[in-house]
C-alpha cells in the first residue's frame, strides 16, 4: 500500500496505523536499539513507485521504520512524502546481491542499497527479519 504522508491527514493515519500498528513509544524505541534504519539509496522499484521517483532526475534516498506489525518505507518525490507501507505478513525480503536488498509485498517492491558503510545496513535488516518471526510466530500461537 502506497500513501501520501506529507499532510496530516488523519484518515491516513488511521489506516497506516490499523495496518501496521501505532509507532513505538520513546522508551520503546530505546529499548529495542532503535527502530529506524540508515539511510539507503533507491535502486529498482515496482511501477507504481517507479513513476513518482522518475518525476524528477536524482538520488532518491529511503529509510525503513518498524512498527509493532510491518514497516514503512519512507521516501520522496519532489516536494512530497511518500511511505510504502507493508504488514509482517506480506513482506518478503531477499539478498540477491552482495549490497542490495529486496523488500517485495504483495502491491510492489522497492531494491535498496546502502549508502555507505554497509554493517549498519546488516544488522538492522537481521532485527527487522527477528522482529518478523516473532511477530508470525506470535499470530500462529494465538490461533
């Protein structure tokens, strides 16, 4: 799912957090090492993604946040804010290359690269995939 998150729109919000889940709390995200990646540079993506980044001709940057449930991708197209938004169960994440990472849901996938020093890169992709398993396992032992 694809949204526009430049203005405050609580129907947005609403829908982004029922998805995903509400953002962690301050203390929350001290206690999980933070919840936030390095920033990243946008190599491939999905067609729907693919035609707002051709808007205008740059390095587009991106960062995934966790949430209790998914994880937003972040990223920009002009003037304007854009979040990818994927649940825990529809995300799949593949290393196909030595630095690129492929994030796919069901609507689209962005490829992703880092931008410099990669370890930041590889230890927050081994928490997000940590915090996936738990949070299936989690859904499969209510059950």
């Amino acid at each position: 799912m694809l949204r526009n998150v430049s203005y405050n729109n609580p129907e947005t919000i609403r829908e982004i957090n029922t998805l995903v889940g509400k953002p962690y709390s301050f203390f929350q995200r001290l206690k999980k090492g933070g919840i936030g990646s390095p920033k990243m540079v946008v190599v491939g993506s999905s067609p729907e993604i693919n035609a707002l980044l051709t808007v205008d001709n740059r390095t587009h940057f991106t960062n995934i946040e966790m949430r209790p449930n998914g994880i937003l991708i972040g990223f920009r197209s002009r003037l304007e804010s854009y979040a990818f938004v994927i649940p825990f169960y529809k995300l799949v994440i593949y290393k196909a290359e030595r630095e690129v990472y492929s994030i796919y849901s069901d609507t689209g996938f962005v490829k992703i690269s880092p931008c410099t020093y990669d370890r930041p890169i590889h230890s927050f992709m081994k928490k997000l995939i940590l915090a996936k398993n738990q949070q299936v396992s989690n859904s499969i032992e209510d059950a």
